[in-house]
C-alpha cells in the first residue's frame, strides 16, 4: 500500500503494509533536496514507484546507501557533521553583532532568498518564516545574515536549526553566531517554548564558521 501527497514545498510517499518508509522531495531548487528514512526495501518502492527526481541531494550515513546505488550515480560526496544542544547545555552568544539581530517576518523572505542566491520567493515561501522562525541582522538596509529553522516537532521536542549563512563582506563579524544563538535561545530557552528540549544543526564539516556559531 502506498500514500501519496503534498505538503507546502514537499512531497510525501508513504509505504505501508509490509515495509514501512517515508520519502520527501522538497521542490523548487535543482538538485531538490530527498530525503529518505525507513526499510529498504520501502525506500525501493519509494524510488521505483514514487518519488525519483533526476537529480538530487539526499543526506546519507558515511559509505553510501545500497538502495540509493541501485538508482543514482553519486557526483559529489560532502561530509556533514550533525551538532545538537539541549536547555541545559545552551549558553546564548553575547558578542556585540548580539545587539544587532532582529525577528523575520513573512514580507522578509524575498529578502532571504536574495540572501541565500535562491531567486525570489524560488525556493524559501513566505509560509516558511511564518510557520518557522527566523532572525537576521540588517546593514544599511540590507539583510547580510540569517538564520532560521528547518524542522519544528513539537512532539519530539526538538527544533533543527539551519539556513544559516553571512553574505560576503560581512562575515568574521560574530553575525552566524548571532543569528544562530537567537534562534536558539528563542527556541530551546524561552519560556514561551517549554515544550523545545533540543536544538540541532547540520553543517559540513569543513564549515569552521558554521561550527563555531553552533557552538558559540
């Protein structure tokens, strides 16, 4: 048995019955990110039936994934470094760009876009900071840093922190860490979200700038 459908810039194919496996595209930017949990012989079905986009980026453990080489060709291999941070642990980053940082708002997001060299409104919708939650710091007018959430659960209790990034010029100033500790702090410290125990970030492992905001 097999459920397909959409949700805002992604979509789903779940596989019941007898091997259980979950497949998500998001849409939107070439190669679309794919994201692949569950049995093997679900995510099989996934690719054989369902979702197989032509090009993709799809997160993988270190040595590949057999269903995976059965269908694709890998390109490029970049090692990512998963980094996480619970209430207890989390220390908010006081430098001076501290001082600097503001709320997103949904009318932000061709801002962001322009920001991470996705075109307007292509890949990042508004929904996406209206549902998420994002920060950034403007210069002159100008949004130069940014971060923001990829995933929300509130049942898992965990927020994952991403889509951070400093624009050229600007960068050596304490902007990722600030961004990223606002985040952070809105999530897994305030008051106002009891129910976040852990924040998480992905970032490629030779990503200094990225590691040291994640563990300013």
């Amino acid at each position: 048995m097999t459920v397909s459908f959409r949700a805002r810039a992604a979509t789903w194919r779940v596989v019941g019955s007898e091997h259980i496996a979950l497949g998500m595209e998001y849409s939107g930017w070439a190669p679309q990110p794919l994201h692949l949990y569950g049995e093997p012989a679900g995510v099989a079905a996934i690719l054989t039936h369902g979702i197989k986009p032509r090009a993709a980026w799809v997160p993988t453990p270190i040595g590949g994934d057999p269903v995976l080489d059965l269908q694709y060709e890998t390109e490029k291999i970049n090692p990512m470094l998963r980094m996480g941070v619970d209430r207890a642990a989390f220390t908010p980053y006081v430098g001076e760009a501290a001082a600097l940082v503001a709320p997103l708002v949904p009318a932000d997001a061709p801002a962001l876009n322009r920001l991470y060299q996705l075109g307007f409104a292509a890949w990042l919708p508004p929904l996406a900071v209206a549902e998420g939650l994002y920060r950034g710091i403007h210069r002159n007018g100008r949004l130069v840093a940014a971060a923001g959430t990829h995933v929300i659960g509130r049942r898992e209790r965990i927020a994952v922190v991403g889509n951070v990034l400093t624009a050229s010029g600007f960068r050596g100033a304490g902007y990722a860490r600030a961004t990223t500790s606002a985040v952070t702090a809105r999530r897994c410290s305030s008051s106002a979200t009891r129910w976040c125990s852990t924040c998480a970030v992905t970032t490629a492992r030779r990503s200094t700038p990225t590691r040291r905001s994640a563990t300013a």
